[in-house]
C-alpha cells in the first residue's frame, strides 16, 4: 500500500508516546521499560514512530522536503516492530505499515541512504545481501555430503539465507542444522549456488520491487526441485516465506518450518535425542523477525468510513495483527528439554522483546547505532544473573559477537542449535 493508505493513521496518531515504551502493565523494570531502539538512543521524538507519522504527513501535504536528516530520521530505526505492537495496545494503528510506507515512498523518490542503494545493487547482480559473489554461495556446506537439488533430489530443503552462506565465523550455526537434520533421518537437501536472497531485508529498507522477484524465483526453483518443506535457521527468511509472501499474494504452497520448530518437532517424534547435560544458565533472546514480525499475515479488504466527521470504522471489521501470535514458546521449550540447562527470563521479551539492533538496515548503515542497541540488550541478559544469551537468528547472533568485541561484555552468545547439538 501507498503512503496516501495511511493518511487516515497519520491524521489520528496522537502522540501519546505509547510508540515508545512497553506498556505500563507490562513493565517490570523501570530500567528496561522502553520498546524503542531509536528513541533511546536518540531521544528527539521525531525518531519515535508517532514522529516519523508526523513526517510521513508532512511528506503528502508537501510541508517539507527531503534532506538527509529526515532520512536519518527514517533510515535510524531497525523496523522492529515493538512501537507498532505498543501502539495496539491502546490504539487500532498501522504504525509500522505506516513507516514501510515511508521507505517505499523514498525509494520511488530517489532518496535513499547511499549504503542501502550499493547493497540493493550488489543484491539485483549477485542474489544476496551480503556484497558477496553468488558462485561462493554453498561454500559453507563444504564436506557435508549433503544433496545439491540441483542434481538430485529431496523432500525438505534447508535454507541458509545470505547471513549464514556468507558470514564464515556463523557457518557452524548452519553446519550443525543440516547435521542434526540427517541425524534424525531428515531427506535434506540445500540450493547451494542456486540458493537465493529471500527478498524480506530490501522489503523493509523499501524496495519492495525485490520482495515480489524473489518470492517467485523461490517458488519456482522449490517446486522444480520437488521439495515439500523448507527448513531456514534465518529469522529474517522464516518471516519473509511465512508472513511476508502471503502479504504480497505470493503465499509458498509448501511447509515453511524455522529449525527451531522442525528441531522441536523431531524431538517429539523421537528422531531426535537430548540426553547429554548442558549445565549452564541462558537466557533467551526473542529475535524480532521469529517473535511479533512472524505473526502470521491477516488479510483484510475493506475500507474505512468516517462517522460523526473524525471517528475511523473499518467495513467490514478490520483483525489487527498485535505480535502476540509469533514463534516464542517452542525455542522455549527447546531449551528446557535439553537436560540440565537453567533457562532465566529477561525484562523484555515475547512480544515487548528489545531488538537486537541488526534489522531494517541500521547495521548496514549506521553501525554504531546497531551495537549500541545490542550493548542495551545484554546489558538486560547480564542482569538476569545468566552465563550465555541464546538467540535463533545468525542476524541477532553476529550483532551480539561484535557489540562483545569490545571487551566489556562478559556474557556469552550461543545460537540455539549449537546448544541442541551439545546435548544430542
């Protein structure tokens, strides 16, 4: 949908500022209270969401032109979603559809941040986000013995994403997947040079173009390939094929499973088994593309009517989706079913979580800004008396490594799977 769609939000948005904390009920810690990266860190309302509603009307009614602080004002947000889900709590608002609106609006405009623009260059020339070449895609499976589809075939793909075919310091975290996946006695097979981007990063930086692309060349090369399921270790993936796919009218006609939940569910079967103990404290971190982004999409067709000259009523009645239905108790139960393992909770989690600081190109971008907002998020994993923060995504796991870089952080980071494997 066009910015114009939201017009009716940005006019009623009243900048309560509810965008910007974890709702007063859900508060359990007056030093974790906030749900907003950017307005932590930057502290001007105008990089909260009821700010960049406000800017995003300026924009339509021609108020103010573009500049490369409004860009840093709209770029210098990781598109997390935890304002939006604030929001619901006390309002029926889109502003995290408003704010994708907003970045598609700069791209149609030509006004973008001029890393996103080189990275989305690279994406159109080699198939990933990564400025990496596409003939080194499958690298990572190297000595596997794992099945090419494009030679031969198998029942369940296993998708590593840009990430993790790229970024050689995680490949264990996909290696281990694919071993605990034969392990079990799954049929799996990889992509490996025919792999490609999922489409879901470039969709929230605004370039929504890619999203449609890459979903129809995924469709197409998993059915050619005769697979029924698809196995991904990637947050940013999982929500792309799960959520995001069927919001663009391009739902995969095929099991889309994180390995989180396809683990879980061989565990219960009895393929898989956890007896050995892993006596360490953890404490799980809800990535945001697996937790509320991965709420599944609810279609809605409609319009909206204007009663007594200002109150907004849907018809027929609009289903919001609030975050609360994404994948959070199964890597949960994951971490509890693994003998001696300690699990402890954070402030912030399940649908209020705090992000990472990877998502919607603030790590490309703004570095800084990026591992700041992890150093706040393993602050909160320290103070929870924890050994090791667990998390699901190789985007929250490398954002969490490099914030440690610096020396001062002394808790760990484990991605779940490595923490299966241990006790298989």
């Amino acid at each position: 949908m066009a910015l114009q769609d939201y017009k009716s939000d940005m006019v009623r948005c009243c900048r309560c500022s509810y965008c910007k904390w974890v709702p007063h009920m859900k508060m359990t810690n007056r030093r974790f209270a906030t749900v907003c990266p950017s307005i932590g860190r930057y502290n001007f309302h105008g990089w909260s969401a009821g700010g960049r509603m406000v800017a995003g009307l300026s924009l339509l009614r021609g108020r103010v032109d573009y500049s490369k602080r409004l860009l840093d004002m709209i770029y210098q947000c990781q598109m997390d979603g935890g304002c939006d889900v604030s929001c619901k709590n006390q309002r029926d608002l889109e502003p995290l559809e408003t704010m994708l609106a907003l970045r598609a609006r700069c791209v149609e405009d030509n006004q973008v941040v001029p890393t996103h623009a080189a990275i989305i260059d690279s994406l159109n020339k080699q198939d990933n986000m990564m400025d990496g070449s596409k003939t080194e895609r499958g690298k990572w499976a190297e000595g596997l013995e794992v099945k090419e589809l494009a030679k031969e075939r198998a029942e369940v793909v296993y998708h590593a994403g840009c990430r993790l075919s790229f970024d050689e310091g995680l490949w264990p975290a996909a290696q281990r997947a694919v071993m605990l996946l034969r392990s079990a006695g799954v049929d799996v097979g990889i992509m490996g040079k025919a792999e490609v981007c999922c489409g879901g990063r470039a969709y929230e930086w605004g370039y929504q173009k890619e999203l449609g692309e890459y979903a129809e060349r995924n469709a197409n090369a998993w059915d050619t390939a005769g697979v029924k399921t698809v196995v991904t270790s990637c947050a940013h993936c999982y929500q792309a094929f799960k959520v995001l796919y069927d919001k663009i009218g391009s739902k995969l006609n095929i099991k889309v499973y994180h390995i989180t939940e396809y683990l879980n569910l061989l565990i219960g079967e009895g393929r898989l088994k956890l007896t050995t103990k892993v006596p360490v404290t953890v404490t799980y971190h809800d990535p945001c593309h697996l937790a509320r982004l991965a709420e599944p999409w609810i279609h809605w067709d409609g319009v909206e009517k204007k009663v007594m000259g200002q109150l907004i009523v849907h018809d027929p009645p609009k289903e919001f989706r609030r975050g609360a239905n994404g994948i959070y108790d199964i890597p949960r139960d994951l971490l509890r079913r693994i003998p001696g393992l300690n699990l402890v909770e954070m402030c912030r989690i399940r649908e209020y979580g705090w992000c990472c600081g990877a998502g919607g190109g603030v790590k490309e971008a703004y570095p800084d800004f990026a591992i700041w907002t992890a150093h706040q998020r393993m602050d909160e994993a320290e103070a929870t008396g924890a050994e090791a923060v667990v998390t699901a995504c190789p985007w929250c796991e490398r954002n969490f490594l490099d914030a440690a870089r610096g020396g001062d952080v002394r808790i760990k980071v484990y991605d779940i799977v490595e923490l299966v494997q241990r006790a298989v």
